[in-house]
C-alpha cells in the first residue's frame, strides 16, 4: 500500500460533509455572477479519470480475452477467464490470506498504535525519541527492507539467534520456508512497517479529547486502563473506522511484501491478489486472465471502501 | 493518558514503552550489522565503487519531483474549482475522481504497459511518472478541496468587488493560503512516489532509468552470494530517508494526519 493512501480513508470517513455532497453548493457570491469553475478541475479530472478509467475499460475489454500480450490475434472467449478464476484455488487462497491479513494487521496495528499513542500522552521522558523510531518504518521503502527481513527470518537469521539467546531454541525454525509461518511473518513485516501511521493518527486524535474529562474519571478513581477502554477507545471511533477502511484497501492491495520477501510461497502460503495477478499477468503472460482477476480485484476494494465508507458516514 | 504522578508508575510506564519499541529498532539495527558483516566498511566502498548508486537516486529524484510537481499543480486548480466555483454536477465529477483512490496499481499494470509500448514510453520517466501521479491526485484534491473550504467566502468577495478575476484570486489569494495543507501534500506525495515499487518494476529497465527501489534487486543479481551487500545498499538507500524524515518530522506526521484533522 502507498503512503498516501494512509491518509486517504482518512478524509473519507472523517469528513464525509464535502464529499458526500450533502453541503449545499458553496462559492463566493450568488447567482449566476459564479465564474465557471469547470476549466479549473479539468486538467485534474481529464488526466486523472482519462487515465484510470481508460485502463480499467482496457483491462475490462483484455479480461473477455486469451491472450499473452503481443499476438496480433487474440482469441475472444468471453467470461471464461472469470470462471477459471472461480474455480482455481489459488484465487481463494489469495482471498483467505488477504482476510486473515487484513483482521491481523488491523487488529495488532490498533492495538499497538493506541497503547503507544496513550503512552506518550502520559508525560514519559525522552517522547520524541520513542516517536522517531515507531515512525521511521513509515517513510522507508518496504522494497528497500526486503533484503534484510528475508535475512531476519532465515534458517540462521538474527531471529533465530535472538530465541536461542532468551532460552527458546526450540521455536527455532525456517520461518520463510515454512507455510505455516511464512504468513505470520508478512503480517509482522506489515505491522512493523504502518503501525507508525496508526500510533500517528491516533496520537493527533488523542490530543483532542477534553483533558477535564480525563482528569475527572481520575479523580473519580479509574484506572489508566478504565479510562483507555472507557474514555479514549469512544473518543476516537471515528479514526478507528477510517483505519479499518485503510486497511481494507491496503490488504487488498498489498504487493511489495509478499512479492520481495516470499515471493508468494512457498507453495502459494503468501500469495495476494497482487503478486497473484502480477505473477499471471507479466511472467506467465497469461494477460486475459491476469485482467480478470484485476477486475475481479477492483470490484472487491470499491465495495470494501463504500462498505466502510458509508458506515463512517452513518456515524457521522 | 496514564497516571504518572508516583514514580513507581512513572517508571513501570517508561519500561514498558521501552520494551514495546524494541522490535521496531530491531529490524534497523539488524540491518546495521548485517551490512558490516564479513567484509566491514569494505562492503560499503565496493557497493559505492558501482557507481550506479548516485545513477538510482537521480532517477528516483527526478520521478519523485516530477510527479509532485503535476500533482501539485493540477490539485490547487482542481481544489479552487471544487470549492469555491460554480460547477452544474460538481460531485459527481468529484466522486468519480475519488473513486480512483481505491484502485490497486496492480490493476492497471496491462493497459499500461501496452499503451506505456505504443507511445514509446516504456522505460521511461514519464511511464512510472504519469500513473503515479494520477493515482495521487484523487487524494491530494480530497484534502485540499476541505482545507479551501475552510478559508471564508467574505475574502473572495471582497476581492471580487475590487475587480479582481478568478485567476488573480487563485494566484493572490488561493495559492498563498494553502501552504500548509501544499507541505502535507507534497510530503505524502513524496513518500509515495519514492517508496513505489510495482511500476518501476515493470516500466523501468535500465540502470539509467531504474529507481532506488529497484536497488537491491539491482545488487542481488550483481553479488548473487554476498548477501552483505545487498543490505549495505539497502542502509545507503534508507539514510537519506531516515534524514529526511528527521529533519522535516513536523511535516511528515503532519502530512499524514492531515485527512484526519481539519
């Protein structure tokens, strides 16, 4: 997932007032004396939706297709590649790993992004140092980290060696090579690399609540963890759900990782529906059917993104 | 958030954060290591005497820049036409270039490509260029269409009563204003750009073109056995990264909060 898509939900979820067009018309004066602002947004709606929904009609057109990118003749085959997806089990495989990954990644991330962003709220010493290094993930490149996290989780690894230093030797283990674990470790990649953006949000959220409503729960007795569950946890719904829509899409979206550090196995154990379709789509040419699944790709992250969306909405 | 008046508490707060930052320093530290190992510095001298690294960072500058500047650009006029003019069917437009916010790259990787060949784009700046910043300007128009919504409608007017035309309010008023909210966009469209790997893997095949992502990929087929210099080139790409960071960290955080906050 892109770094800027982590404020992308954001905005959707929080500030759904300007999009969702229940504001009504805004502008300088009234009346017909408005100039037009058509010119101004055309440069960025002719580029942006001539390109994207060029390639999506594009890709909707190949995916009717048997095709592997460069014959002059490409057979027409209707919506058999649509079926061939149905029925091909790495498909589904990619969809359950994109779910578990999803709810795993989402769940630790709030967890650890909230307890830090409590943390820091609570007058610790050295702060901006802690923030630095929760944060650093974020701005590196997961491509730039690959190499050095198939080193980690090697056979003879760093994380091997940490184990075997604090006494657990027997957990000692493959952890890329083995499908049982190779998940595991992309979604412990994955956290490390976002959960900066969850502790951010979180923490710029925290230091809107009312610190007189704090200071009353303390006084009336509750405990630091009461006032967590109780207090902050409602206070900040609202970037909770713009995360979780975050991470949807960011699921389903998700390549770097699994592509640079497992490459999808071993045994498909870490295969998306990004490298999936990358791997049928570039080195397999399969290029009618890698469109389908494209399709298939984009219909699920729309519904993931109005499903949260609106639900963001309705709360506003 | 945690009471922190005793000292006890103060302390039992500050160990646990400790221990729970630590597997987030690991990794880098792992990484530090790693790259001295065997060899020491000399894996560092020998990833330098390539000569390709300094070649990396000046492609992946030169498709960072230009995509801020489109996105940049096209943003502010998109966002003052959004907000603040007259437009018949205004959120339709904007819905439909929002929609464009949950498209994975992967998706357009086909078309692009056979288009990217037509035009005699492949393996070029602008085929890495043009999709990234497409795919950020959705975003970008979202955050500064709700920041330009919050400056009042009185200025405008006034400027318009002393005659003064859209462009000039763009230039003298618009521009000027939006500052802030153009640093947070420039840094997230920095890091995306940056950061993206899927279309410079595709689009970008030589080392004169190729980005900084690309760089260990580069090296583990040029040193296939040394695993250590892979990662020597993986810290020389992270550095400037990390004092980037460091030295712009209010823009950085602010950059990503600034959807969550008006």
């Amino acid at each position: 997932m892109s770094s800027a898509g982590a404020g992308t939900t954001v905005s959707l979820a929080r500030q759904p007032d300007a999009a969702a067009g229940r504001t009504p018309p805004k502008g300088w004066g009234h009346g017909p004396r408005r100039p037009s602002g058509l010119p101004w947004i055309l440069p960025a709606f002719v580029f942006v939706v001539g390109l994207v929904y060029y390639c999506i009609g594009y890709t909707g057109y190949i995916s009717t297709l048997t095709w592997d990118g460069v014959s002059p003749n490409p057979a027409h085959v209707g919506f058999a590649n649509y079926i061939t997806a149905f029925g091909d089990p790495v498909f589904w495989d990619a969809i359950r790993h994109t779910v578990i990954f999803f709810v795993v990644t989402f769940c630790v991330q709030t967890a650890l992004g909230l307890t830090f962003a409590a943390l820091l709220h609570s007058k610790v010493k050295l702060p901006n140092l802690y923030k630095v290094i929760i944060f650093v993930p974020v701005v590196l490149a997961p491509a730039t980290m690959a190499p050095i996290f198939r080193q980690i989780f090697s056979a003879t690894g760093q994380f091997n060696t940490i184990l075997g230093d604090i006494g657990l030797g027997s957990l000692e283990h493959p952890w890329l090579a083995q499908s049982s674990t190779a998940l595991p470790v992309i979604m412990a990649i994955t956290i490390w690399e976002w959960t900066g953006v969850t502790f951010i949000l979180y923490f710029a959220a925290m230091t809107q609540i009312d610190t007189e409503i704090l200071e009353a729960a303390r006084i009336d007795g509750a405990s630091g963890l009461r006032i967590l569950t109780r207090i902050v946890w409602p206070s900040v719904r609202g970037t909770t759900i713009a995360l979780a829509m975050l991470s949807v899409i960011g699921a389903l979206k998700t390549f770097d990782v699994p592509y640079l550090v497992t490459l999808g196995g071993p045994n498909y154990a870490t295969e998306f529906l990004g490298t999936f379709i990358y791997r049928i789509s570039i080195p397999q040419a399969e290029v009618g059917y890698g469109a389908a699944l494209s399709i298939l790709l984009l219909l699920l992250a729309l519904s993931g993104a109005v499903a949260f969306g609106l639900r963001g909405m309705r709360r506003n | 958030m945690f009471e922190t008046r005793r000292l006890s508490s103060k302390i039992v707060l500050q160990v646990i954060l400790t221990i729970m930052v630590l597997p987030f320093l690991f990794p880098l530290i792992a990484m530090v290591q790693e790259s001295l190992a065997g060899q020491g510095w000399d894996n560092y001298r020998v990833v330098w005497d390539t000569g390709v690294v300094p070649e990396f960072f000046r492609n992946s500058a030169i498709i960072a820049a230009g995509v801020i500047i489109i996105v940049y650009a096209l943003t502010m006029l998109a966002a003052f036409g959004f907000s603040k003019l007259h437009i018949r069917g205004r959120e339709i437009y904007f819905w439909m270039m929002l929609a464009a916010l949950t498209l994975p790259e992967v998706v357009l990787l086909t078309p692009l490509f056979s288009t990217a060949i037509r035009l005699g784009l492949y393996n070029t700046y602008f085929s890495v260029m043009l999709p990234l910043a497409a795919l950020q300007i959705p975003f970008a128009v979202l955050l500064t269409r709700n920041f330009v919504n919050g400056i009042p409608d009185d200025l405008f007017d006034a400027a318009r009563v002393d005659g003064a035309s859209a462009a000039r309010i763009f230039w003298r008023i618009i521009l000027p204003l939006t500052r802030p909210i153009a640093a947070a966009i420039i840094i997230l469209t920095l890091i995306g750009a940056w950061n993206d790997y899927l279309l410079p893997l595709v689009f970008l095949q030589s080392s004169a073109t190729e980005t900084i992502t690309l760089l260990p990929s580069y090296f583990v087929s040029e040193f296939s056995d040394d695993q250590t210099k892979v990662v020597a080139s993986a810290v020389i790409t992270a550095i400037p990264e990390i004092i980037a960071y460091l030295c712009l960290q209010r823009l950085f955080e602010r950059g990503l909060t600034a959807g969550a906050l008006k």
